[in-house]
C-alpha cells in the first residue's frame, strides 16, 4: 500500500458523508464535524484518566459502534488511529491492517447502512473485495456485521423494541428494523456470536435510532435509543458516548425508568446539550434538541453540563445530575441558580427545590381530558336551553350539561383553559419562545375539549385574572420549560411553579423582587422566554 492510499477520506472535498441525506428524522446521519467533536470529548477524558496518555496512539483500544449507519465514526476512529500509530506500526499497510482486524468494530441497523458503513471504512462495499484496504478479511463484512432479523412477538408488540406487529411484521425484502443490539436478553453473548467470545470493548460509541413509530410516522412514534444505551452499559465498556435526543431529561413516553437510572449514575462524568437539534443535525426537526454524553465506567463524581445554542456562549458548570427534591434534570444551568432561589422563598426545607404541598401550582391543574371529552371532539353550533359552551379543536360549541360527567365541580366556576401542546414552531426549537400557548379566561358554565388543559376553580373573575396574569411572567413559563421535555404541556410541567395569591395582577417586576432574581438571571431569562400578549396576537412564532 503506497503512502498516497494513506487513510485520509476525511480531507477530500467534498466528504461525500456531509452530503448524503437522512433516512429519516428517526434514523439520522450524524455529521462528520459533530462525530470528531464527540472523539475529541472521549479523548480528553481518556488523556485525564491515563496521565496524558493518546488514546489514538494504543494499538490495544477497541472501538464498538453498535448502531453504525454511514461509518461515520468508525471511519473518524481509523483515520485518528492511522496517525496515532505512526510510531508503534511505521508500515502503513500493516497499520491499517492492525487497525481494521483488531481495534474497529460496528454493527449496521439496516443492510444498506452496512454497505455504507464498509464503504466508508474499508473502501468497498465488501470487506474482501478487490477494492478494499483491509487485505486480511476472509469474509464480506469484515468487522462490520449486518443481518436480517426478525422481532419476537409478544401479543401485538416485539417483546425487546416495542415495535407494532401490525406494522413490522414484514416480508423478506423489506427492512424489519429488528435492531440486532436491542434484540436480544444476553447481550454479551450476543456480541460473542457477532465478533468471538473473548471480545471486550474499551469504547462503545454512536448514534442509534431514536424512535419507532406505529404508523410509520407521526406522533405515535416510541422512543427505542434508550435500549441501546442500557444494552452498552450492559457489556461494560471503560467509556460510553452516544448522541441521543435531550428530551429524556424530565422522562417522556416510556422514557421514566431510563431517565431515573441515568441521573442516579454518578459515573455519567459530561453531557453537550444542544437546545436546537438542528445545529447539529441541520434540516432534522426534532423537538426539545439533542446531546451526547460520556459515561465513565472507572470514574465518578459531578457532571460536567454544557449547553449550546446558536452562536450563544457555551455555558458550562460541573454539578450533580439530581438536586435535593428533584427527580428531573435541570436543564439550563442559570436556570438552576434561578430555581434555587425561587424554592428558598417558597420551601420549607432548606436545600430542597420542592415545593410544599399547599404552594404547587401544578394543583390547579387538571389531567389531560379535564371534561371528558377527546381532541377530535366537535360541539353543537346550536345552544339549546342549558348547554354548556365548550372550548374544542378550531373553535367553540355547545354541548348538553348532562352530556358531562367528568369534571364536574369546574363547570360552574372561573377558570383558565391552556393548551395541551407548545406553540407552533413546527419541530424546530426557537429562541426565545412563550413556551405555552396563549392561556385564557374560562367563564362559569363553559368547558374544554382534549385540546385544553383546564387551570383552576377561582372563586371569582378577579382571581381567574389574576392568575392569567401570573402565566403571562416570564419567570413563571420559565420555571415551566426547566420541567418541559417535548412540546407537550402536562399538568407535570407546573411542577416547579408556585401559587401565589390571586389579589392583583402580576408582572415580571413584582416576581423578580420577590425572589431576588439577579441582572444577569433577568438577562438569561429574557433571551430563552419570549414576552406574552394575551390577546393571542402573537400566537404564531
């Protein structure tokens, strides 16, 4: 092999990687640039625990993407390790050889992602063909392995991913997004089929998919990337970093247990959160942004948080990734400091961020379907004697009083209806924002529809006013969005929100007073929650 075959595809113009396009929002490439950025947090972190030490310089490391769909990673590895080994393995042939059978690992999710991947590494779709710059593969795939899988049906749903019968249950020549990582009770030995018994990894890294949808698309898409990172742990590597959506930080749709188990782990030592996904994956909507994070199987202590967001200054700090009263990550590190000090004045136990009982907002606030009635619900356009006016999906309507029999002690009282979902900025994350969608007054003998979420009784106009008012402050929406995964406003969003008392009405000035909100906080503040006109004039962003 010539010093001209040298493993530099990275630097050729343009890198056909940053140029293919996505398979889709649940299976996204991930860039060159940001793959490099996440080997350079793994290296840091190796160089700190081993004295300095190059990890690309050891010939012994292994590398495992488990979840490889361009080769991005795999390939990035090579490269670094091409140069790194220069020393130990001056002829470039064997280095290269040395690199490829020894240290570079990956599974392909689909078929045509292990072609991909291989061409990316090895050169050639085939790990053995003529092309290939790998010379002592005996087989097509080399380290690179894919096969076609099938779910385990259990009922209806794959007992392993959760996928719909009804949708994957495919004939043989489509992909049945059987992911081989995922699907299996004893992943160690699943690793031994794949790659010989003894294998151990020193760095499991990638991108999984993220989700599996029941329709093939849509809103009724479950989450499946937190599989794979329970699977990694599961083999032990010394270090785990994965790019993985950032909404698992406040839980979600099947997201609890996960979430509970990563925030209890002291060894995860870093997370790079990224408030819009699109600056790091561009064009991909996504809601609520991605982050990557390296897990340190040798190491523990406070993690090291950092957000970024556009062209706004990093912000990074080192702390606990639970805080006293807390069963969320706190996402926005200012916003920590804020949430601090608003609990000191509301709590009663000192060092804690939960509210007592009589002082959570989130009390007023009802469960989805306050009424009973589902968002495709559509009332009457004609009141008859006694109808109720319900507030539904695209406007209002009439609906008989005897018709309702859930909610019953609001029908008759003040209240304000809010909506169930964010603001329209389709799936991208924009700031600042309102965080929720313009809340109104509900007058006695009206009701809501799925689309609302019903705040309240009040006793009085007055009160209903004043806490449309309260919702209006800055402060309050942002104490909303540090408890707010996704795009969903849940009655759990209010967690972190206190009451207060319905006598007047409130500004952003009254509340920073009360609790002490800094310049800079106020700052913050300001850049991440956009002002909030109740006459609903700016309810598109």
């Amino acid at each position: 092999m010539s010093e001209q075959a040298s493993f530099t595809l990275r630097r050729r113009n343009p890198d056909v990687l940053t140029c293919i396009a996505n398979l889709s929002n649940d299976e996204v490439f991930t860039p060159p640039e940001f793959a490099n950025r996440m080997l350079d947090t793994l290296a840091e972190a190796w160089a700190a625990n081993h004295g300095g030490a190059n990890l690309w310089a050891d010939s012994k490391v292994t590398f495992l993407d488990p979840c490889t769909k361009s080769g991005v990673f795999l390939r990035e590895i090579t490269r670094r390790l091409t140069e790194g080994l220069v020393t130990q393995i001056p002829n470039l042939e064997k280095r290269v050889n040395h690199i490829l059978t020894k240290q570079v690992f990956g599974i392909g999710i689909t078929r045509i992602t292990s072609l991909l991947a291989r061409r990316s590494v090895y050169c050639s779709k085939h790990a053995n063909g003529r092309h290939s710059i790998a010379k002592f593969f005996t087989n097509e795939t080399g380290n690179i392995w894919f096969r076609r899988l099938k779910h385990t049906w259990d009922g209806d749903r794959c007992k392993f991913c959760g996928a719909a019968r009804a949708v994957f249950d495919r004939g043989k020549d489509l992909e049945t997004h059987a992911y081989a990582f995922i699907h299996t009770d004893n992943i160690k030995s699943r690793v031994a089929e794949l790659f010989g018994k003894n294998m151990q990894f020193d760095v499991i890294i990638g991108n999984p998919p993220y989700q599996l949808s029941d329709d093939g698309f849509g809103t009724s898409a479950a989450p499946i990337y937190h599989h794979f990172v329970q699977q990694a742990k599961a083999l032990q590597p010394r270090y785990l970093s994965m790019v993985i959506p950032a909404r698992w930080f406040a839980g979600g749709k099947g997201l609890d247990e996960f979430r509970e188990s990563m925030l209890a782990d002291d060894r995860l030592r870093s997370i790079n959160d990224y408030l819009s996904a699109s600056d790091v994956f561009p064009g991909v909507g996504l809601k609520g942004g991605v982050c990557y994070f390296l897990w340190d199987r040798d190491g523990s202590g406070p993690c090291r948080v950092s957000t970024h967001f556009k062209d706004w200054p990093v912000s990074t700090t080192s702390r606990p990734l639970l805080e006293q009263g807390v069963d969320v990550f706190i996402r926005f590190n200012e916003g920590l400091s804020i949430l601090k000090k608003v609990a000191a004045v509301e709590s009663e136990a000192s060092h804690s961020l939960s509210l007592p009982e009589g002082k959570r907002f989130e009390q007023l606030v009802s469960s989805r379907k306050p009424f009973g009635l589902d968002t495709s619900f559509k009332a009457s356009a004609v009141m008859a004697s006694g109808d109720l006016l319900v507030y539904h999906n695209g406007g209002t309507g009439y609906i008989a009083r005897d018709s309702v029999t859930t909610g019953i002690e609001l029908i008759d009282k003040w209240k304000l209806f809010a909506g169930y979902a964010a603001p329209g900025t389709g799936n991208k994350d924009t700031y600042p924002h309102r965080i929720i969608s313009t809340p109104f007054v509900g007058e006695p003998k009206s009701i809501s529809s799925e689309t609302y979420l019903c705040i309240g009784p009040f006793d009085s106009k007055v009160e209903a006013e004043s806490a449309l008012s309260y919702l209006s402050c800055r402060l309050t929406r942002l104490l909303i969005l540090l408890h707010k995964p996704s795009q969903h406003v849940t009655r759990k969003v209010y967690t972190f929100v206190p009451t207060q008392k319905w006598t007047k009405r409130w500004t952003d000035e009254d509340l920073y007073k009360k609790y002490g909100i800094s310049e800079e906080e106020i700052t913050f503040i300001e850049k991440v929650v956009r002002p909030m006109d109740l006459s609903g004039s700016d309810d598109d962003e």
